[in-house]
C-alpha cells in the first residue's frame, strides 16, 4: 500500500515539474519576431516580448541571440527566402521575360506571407547599431533585377538610361502593388493587378525605347 502511495506522489511530482524546452522552429521563431516586431517597432521590441509569445524564457533565446538586433536580423534573413525562391522560380531565357516573371514571383510570394512582406519593409530606427544589412535574399533579387534590367536595355528592348535608376523604378512599382494589395483592402482588387502593373510598366519602357530609335 505504502508502496502505491509512493509512486503515485512521483508520478504527480513528474507532473508538476517544468517541461523541458526545446528551442522553436526557425519559421515559428520568425512569426513570432515579425508579430513582436511589427506592433511594437524596432524600439520598443524587445527580446523578452518574442520569448513570451513563444512560451520561452529570455534565457533560452539568448544563448543564440545576444541582441535585439540579432534576432531581428535574423528574422530578416528568414523572411528574404522567399525572394530567393521568387528568383529561382524564373525559368524564361529572354531577359525580358524573366523580370516579367521575377516581377509576378515577387507580388505573389507578398500576397502570401503578408507580414513577412511587412517585416522586410518596416521602417528602420537610428537605434539600430550599424551596419543596417540587407538580408541575403534581397540582395540576391535585387541583383538579380538589376541584371535583368541591364540586358533589356543593352538588347535595346528598354531606353537607354542608368540602369540602377530604371531597376528601383521598378522596384517601386513592385513595392507599390504589394502594399496595396496586403495593406488596403477596404478596395476589391481585381485579380490581374499585379500582371497589369507590370506589364504597363515594361510596356511603357518598350515605347520610350521604341519613340528613341525613331
């Protein structure tokens, strides 16, 4: 009997201790940044704040992230995969067929990973240290961009024009349509948006370039 009674009080002993915790995926650890990070801004987010949303101690995040800044760089990196993928995903040997589908890759992955989108874009704060480092995958697309813009004008399918100009010119148009589409949706947005932006973007570029050799 006394027996039984023992290992009944060890077992709900067993029960009451904390569980061990295991450090979260890198996707949940991101959504959990992004959240933290995007209601409350760069200064007033804070290491602790991710951790409870987590159901973490600070402790355990801070053994990998020592900073503020390190975890929300961290989060950037893993937002930015998906622009890389957005790269990849172009199959198109023409250089302008490919910044057609990079362009369409890009407003597509922003649909569906909305506050990924916004956490690349929330602005910045002066308190963050320097250097404020793009993450990987946005450089990555970016150049990419940038390569693509670069044949269309040499091949002379765009005006001749600096090339870093007419890439952000894009590049804001791409911006543009994205934050519309996942930030002000009080308008119905028709769903060919995203390939009327950019192909009157492209076919504007085509008329200066034509109206040029005239």
């Amino acid at each position: 009997m006394q027996q039984t009674i023992g290992i009944k009080i060890a077992t709900m002993n067993n029960l009451l201790l904390p569980k061990p915790q295991t450090f979260p995926q890198k996707t949940e650890l991101a959504k959990a940044t992004y959240e933290v990070f995007l209601s409350r801004g760069y200064d007033e987010a804070t290491i602790q704040a991710v951790a409870e949303r987590l159901r973490l101690s600070p402790e355990l995040l801070q053994q990998s992230y020592s900073s503020k800044y390190e975890l929300w760089y961290a989060a950037l990196c893993q937002a930015s995969e998906g622009l890389q993928q957005a790269v990849e995903a172009v199959t198109a040997k023409s250089p302008l067929e490919q910044l057609h589908q990079a362009c369409l890759a890009f407003v597509e992955w922003a649909k569906k990973n909305p506050d990924a989108y916004r956490f690349l874009t929330m602005p910045r704060s002066d308190s963050m240290p320097e250097p404020d480092e793009p993450a990987p995958g946005v450089i990555l697309f970016r150049v990419q961009m940038q390569r693509m813009v670069k044949r269309c004008i040499k091949e002379g399918i765009f005006a001749q024009q600096p090339v870093e100009a007419a890439t952000q010119g894009l590049w804001c148009a791409l911006h543009g349509v994205s934050d519309f589409l996942i930030n002000i949706r009080r308008i119905p947005w028709v769903p060919e948006l995203p390939e009327v932006v950019i192909a009157n973007y492209v076919a504007g570029m085509q008329k200066r370039s034509s109206s040029t050799e005239n």
